[in-house]
C-alpha cells in the first residue's frame, strides 16, 4: 500500500497499531510503500483502516527471499547483522538471526535505543522488556552492561535471543514472563522497545533507575508518571527516549 509524505506519519501510526508486531516500509517516489505479513483477517483490516489495499500471496521460498530484506545496520561502533554477512574489520558485531520471533536490528526504533545504549557508563545492570530476537539484550552485552536480563511472553523470541546469545558469546538471562503482569527483576536500567500503550503500562512495575522507551513515532510521547525525560533521538519518523526515575 502507498501513501503520499505527507500522510505518512499519519499512515505509520495505523499501521502500527494493526501490526505491532511489525511492518515493512519502503521508500519511494514522493511516499512511502507500507506492507505486512498478515491473512485474510488482517487484510480485511487494512480495508477498513485505509480504504482499499493490494495483496499478493507469499511465495513458497519466502524464507530465502526474506533473507534479501535483512540487510546489516552499522549505529556507531556496533555493527548488527545477519549470520551469513560478514562484519566490517574492528566493528562491534552483533549477529542475529531472528527465527521465528521478531526483531531483526533494522528498524529506526531498535537503532536509536542502540544509540542511547552508547550514551551511556557500561557495567549497568539492564532488563530488556519485549526482547523479541535478542538484539538490544545482545548488543548491551557486548558493550559490557551486565547482568543482563531478557524477558518475553513469546517462548519463540527467549529460543532466538538465547540462540543469538550463544552465537553472540555473551551470557543473557533469556526468560518466558509477560513483563506486564509478573513481577519484574530489579536493574539499573531497562529497555522496552514497543508499542507507546505497552511501554506506558511496563513503566509503573518497571524496577530501574532509568529507562529506555522507543516503539512509538516522534510526534508521541509516552506518560511516564515517576519518570522524567533525559534525552530524546529520532530518526524517519520514529522517536526513542531515555528516562531517570525521579527521586525526593
């Protein structure tokens, strides 16, 4: 589905909301080209939100031709990639291989968390809220932060992050919780990379001193009671911010 520029944040943020779990944007002549893996369910949805939408049926050999779309991403000394691309010599590589949970390193969002990641003293402990792949657990670990706790409700996405781990050589506490509802470990910091709805409902059980949210567009801004704002980075339409718990 295409839309103009100028409807395009607009656009994002219905996406979003049909398919948190993910959705692909491609750049094209005066718009962007917005597309999802979804059914007959979520088409009809499409339908509704926007009017009218194209589909295609998923070849058979998607699994390979999924693999020309996860393309390396390089965010300062930390290079996230494939298993089967070679990082740059000197690069701070995390190689992901997402299986079957979400989560490749691509997508604006996991990039600026990276990026407030790098403004940051390693040696903190840190909780990833949401894990997915294990891509921001992994890429804290190899920038020394420590212990380091990855939680997801989906066993798929604690099976990839402690197959990446592995691969990855660092020590992740990948573990099957749902961060809203059970009870969360204490760190100094933690990370929830998600819908703005999910990250304001993780922030009141959240047990650190500060916080990393992203997963919502620039024009939002999470309600985050106990918590005040840092620093905030941005990139094609997306936002992600970094929080201190307020203290006195």
């Amino acid at each position: 589905m295409s839309v103009p520029l100028v409807r395009a944040e607009q656009a994002r943020a219905v996406m979003l909301e049909l398919f948190p779990d993910g959705f692909e944007e491609v750049d094209g002549l005066g718009g962007v080209e917005l597309a999802a893996y979804t059914d007959a369910g979520g088409e009809e949805r499409l339908w509704q939100a926007f009017g009218g939408a194209s589909s295609v049926d998923v070849p058979e050999d998607w699994q390979e031709r999924w693999r020309t779309f996860h393309r390396p991403v390089r965010v300062g000394p930390v290079w996230i990639g494939p298993p089967w691309e070679e990082p740059p010599p000197g690069a701070l590589a995390v190689v992901i291989d997402p299986g079957r949970a979400f989560g490749t390193g691509s997508h604006p969002t996991t990039r600026l968390c990276v990026e407030l990641l790098l403004t940051l003293a390693p040696g903190a402990s840190l909780v990833d809220l949401g894990c997915g792949s294990g891509v921001l657990s992994i890429a804290a670990a190899r920038l020394g932060f420590g212990p380091v706790v990855a939680l997801d409700s989906d066993p798929e996405a604690v099976e990839a992050t402690v197959a990446n781990a592995a691969r990855n050589g660092v020590r992740v506490d990948a573990r099957e919780a749902d961060a809203i509802h059970d009870p969360l470990p204490a760190s100094d910091l933690a990370v929830a990379n998600m819908t703005l709805g999910l990250v304001e409902q993780l922030a009141p059980p959240a047990r650190c001193g500060r916080l990393i949210t992203s997963g919502y567009l620039v024009s939002e801004r999470p309600s985050l009671p106990g918590f005040e704002p840092i620093e905030r980075r941005a990139s094609d339409g997306w936002a992600a911010d970094l929080l201190a718990r307020q203290t006195g």
